[in-house]
C-alpha cells in the first residue's frame, strides 16, 4: 500500500537527511565569516550605481525563484507525486518505508509496459503499488511456483521466493492491468482484487528518492 505524502513534509524529510552531509560539509571547509556592509558614500557615484546594479540583480533573482516555484507548482500538479511506501507486499524491490516519486503524465503518452511499478486506486479507499505482469488479452496462469503468461515462464529476478498456491488461466479485460506484488505470497493483487483499470491508475513509480541510501531509478 501507498499514501501520497504532503509535499512539505517531502521537502522537510530531504532537508533532515541532507542536512548531516551539509554540516560535514560546512565544517570542513572552515567557519564562514558574516560580511559587514562597508558604510556608503552617497557622493561617491560608483557607489551608488553598485547600489543599483545590486538592487537589479535582487530584482533578477527574486523574478527567477518565483518563476521557478511556478514551475515547480505546474509540475508537480501535473506531472508528478511523492507517495509514500507503507507495507512490504512490493519486497525486495521496495521494503516498505521509502519515498517514490509517481510520474503521473507517462501514460498520457505511452502505453503501460510489463515490469513498470505503478500506483493505482482502489474500492477499498486506498493506494496500492503493484508490477505490471499482464496487459490487456494477456493470458495469465501461476502453478508450479511460477507465473505462465500466454504459456511463457516469466523469468523474474526480483522475487525472492516461489508463489505459494496456483492461479487458473485468466484473460486481462480490456483496458485493464493484471498486477502482483514483488512480494508474492505477501501481497494483495490481481489475484485477489482483480485487474485493474486503466483509469484508476495513477501513474508509474519512477525513482527511489528516500532513503538516501536507497535512491534508485525504478523505471530502467
């Protein structure tokens, strides 16, 4: 299961954990001394047309930032998310407490591929995060400890164990996604809730960006 984090929250947990790196950082390169205004001249003209240039300079770097932030906004209004992994059904691949970055445009432009990690909603009011296994007219079947699909053995390194119990043959519906967690006999997916809509699919889990020791680019 998922929950989209806050945004603030999301820039406050990077501050803490960049923030050691920083200190280490800061004090290694020694103390920085606090810079003390000389007094200014007001006759002197080239004082006062550096208090000018100063003043535009000001001017530029506060018209970038906001026009930064706006773009920021845009973004991550349109285009990605911060959620936040709850629950170990996606182990190894993700161990439950990291921070994912969903991009939430790319199926606005290309199509679902099998192995993308994607959040979706659900009727039970909540998140989840499942790997794509089955697109649509996809037969899907698991016996043997294996998952078939249309009577192929997927090779999938990203499991840890062999599935406990079989699946008979289903056929994804159109439209729709058939979805298992990494953590087979420890998730709840299309085995149990079924294949998933197109439209409830809130977009693909692309990067890893918390922990710092766990950053990773999920979409390769």
């Amino acid at each position: 299961m998922v929950q989209k984090y806050p945004e603030t929250l999301c820039y406050n947990k990077l501050y803490e954990q960049i923030y050691p790196f920083l200190s280490i950082c800061y004090r290694s390169n020694g103390t920085f001394r606090k810079h003390r205004k000389k007094p200014v001249d007001r006759n002197d003209e080239k004082s006062i047309g550096g208090s000018r240039m100063k003043k535009n300079v000001v001017k530029e770097w506060g018209t970038a930032i906001v026009s930064a932030l706006i773009i920021a906004a845009v973004v991550r209004l349109f285009f990605f998310a911060p959620y936040e992994v709850l629950g170990t059904s996606m182990y190894p691949t993700l161990d439950g407490n990291e921070l994912l970055i969903v991009n939430k445009f790319i199926y606005k432009v290309k199509n679902p591929a099998y192995g993308d990690i994607i959040v979706f909603h659900t009727n039970e009011k909540r998140d989840f995060v499942k790997r794509v296994i089955g697109l649509p007219n996809d037969r899907i079947e698991i016996h043997e400890g294996s998952v078939f699909r249309n009577g192929k053995q997927l090779k999938e390194e990203y499991i840890s164990e062999k599935i406990l119990g079989d699946l008979d043959e289903t056929v994804v519906p159109a439209g729709k996604l058939f979805v298992l967690g990494d953590n087979r006999n420890n998730s709840k997916d299309s085995r149990i809730i079924g294949s998933v809509s197109m439209n409830e699919v809130v977009g693909r889990a692309d990067v890893i960006v918390l922990p710092l020791s766990r950053i990773d680019l999920l979409a390769k």
